[in-house]
C-alpha cells in the first residue's frame, strides 16, 4: 500500500466553480496526483472518508473539474455512489432524477449521463438519501465502470463515509485507487486505520490521503510517522 504523503490543505466552504487561488493550488496537487497515477494504467478512483462531513464529496467536485479545465483533450466522469447522501448534483445545479441507482437496476438503459462541461459529465445517485449499495450490485458496477472507460480517460467516484458505512468497501475491489480525506480534528489515527485496513482487506488500494481543513504547515518529518 502506498500513501500519499504530501501535504494538501482544502477548504470544503468554497464551491467548484469558484476556487481561491490557495484552494486551487492544492486541488491541482490532486489532480496532478490522479495524472500521475493515470500514468500507471489506473482510471478509475474511488474517493471516500472516514466520518460524514470530512469533504470529500466537495473534493471530488473541485477535483474533476480542475482535471476537465487542465486537460482539455479528455473526458472526465463522476459517478455519486453516495447513495446514502447524495450531493455532488447540487454542486452542479443538476437534478437528481435517473442516475446510478436506475442504471443499477437497469444496466441495459445505458449510462444516465448528465453534462457539467464541455468534457465533464456526472452520473447523479438517482437518489433523494437512505439508499444502499449492496455486494449484489458490484458486478453491474463494474460493468458501468467498463462501459464509461470506453467513452472517458478519468472516473471518479463519490461514497459515503467508511467507517459509518460499508459501501466503500462494497466498491474497493472494483476500482484502481481509493482516495481517502480526513479532516482535522475529526478522526483519530487509530479510526483512519481501521477505515484504511477495512479498504484493503476489501481489495481496495489506498493510494491517496488528502489532510483536509487544517490551518498550519505539517513538517515533512511528520508524514512520516503516519
């Protein structure tokens, strides 16, 4: 299991249309971590917490669409597998009607896709909140995972947080990478390994931790005790 180490401080109060030059800084460092990881072969990335409210969902937004602005020449698509609570169409201002509970339940319907740029589209949940992805569903979810790559170079998608739910670890062995936030003050370090032992005795690869809200410079010694 590999860690990202290098610090990347977010703020979750800005919107992803609307980064300050700071925020978009660290985004970039994101974004520039997913490139190098598509380097390897990897496209799809699931992004995740360890407790509800540690920004991820938010992330992922600033994320896709820094990547869709910096790469012009590829697709990116998001896929809110949060059923649990859904947000990332509202992020978009797009309705949350069909998306990836009635691909579930219909695969042959084809990939709900909603447009939020020219080369970034979003997969809603099709959810309001209280739904559940389930083991029986992994295989339709990789068939959709199939299906978007051959139309789009990135795939990131949205879950709830893991340590209050299993829907992540349901999803880990079907993507390349997981993407874990953790927000100060939040989570212990003895709740981020059991998420991060969770992911990967799932089949899961924690391959990036982003240290989200925090308001002062780590020391690289720091990273690496973690």
């Amino acid at each position: 299991m590999s860690i990202y180490r290098e610090l990347l401080k977010t703020d979750t109060e800005t919107t992803p249309t609307n980064l300050i030059p700071a925020i978009r800084g660290e985004i970039e460092k994101i974004a520039g971590f997913i490139d190098y990881q598509q380097g390897t072969g990897k496209r799809s990335f699931l992004f995740t917490a360890t407790e509800r409210g540690e920004g991820s969902t938010l992330i992922l937004a600033q994320t896709a669409q820094v990547l869709a602005q910096l790469n012009k020449n590829k697709r990116i698509l998001m896929v809110d597998a949060n059923l649990r609570y859904p947000a990332l169409h509202s992020h978009f201002g797009i309705s949350s009607e069909r998306g990836l509970l009635d691909y579930l339940r219909k695969p042959n319907g084809g990939l709900p896709l909603h447009s939020c740029q020219e080369n970034l589209d979003l997969v809603v949940a099709g959810v309001k909140e209280g739904g559940q992805l389930e083991k029986s569903g992994l295989g339709d979810f990789r068939r959709l995972l199939t299906e978007a790559a051959d139309n789009y170079d990135t795939i990131l998608i949205d879950s709830p947080a893991t340590r209050l739910f299993s829907d992540a670890v349901v999803l880990a062995p079907a993507v390349d990478c997981i993407i874990l936030a953790i927000a100060a003050g939040v989570s212990s370090k003895g709740i981020v390994k059991t998420v991060i032992k969770a992911l990967t005795d799932a089949g899961g690869e924690v391959t990036g931790i982003v240290f989200n809200r925090r308001k002062d410079e780590i020391p690289p010694f720091i990273y690496r005790r973690i």
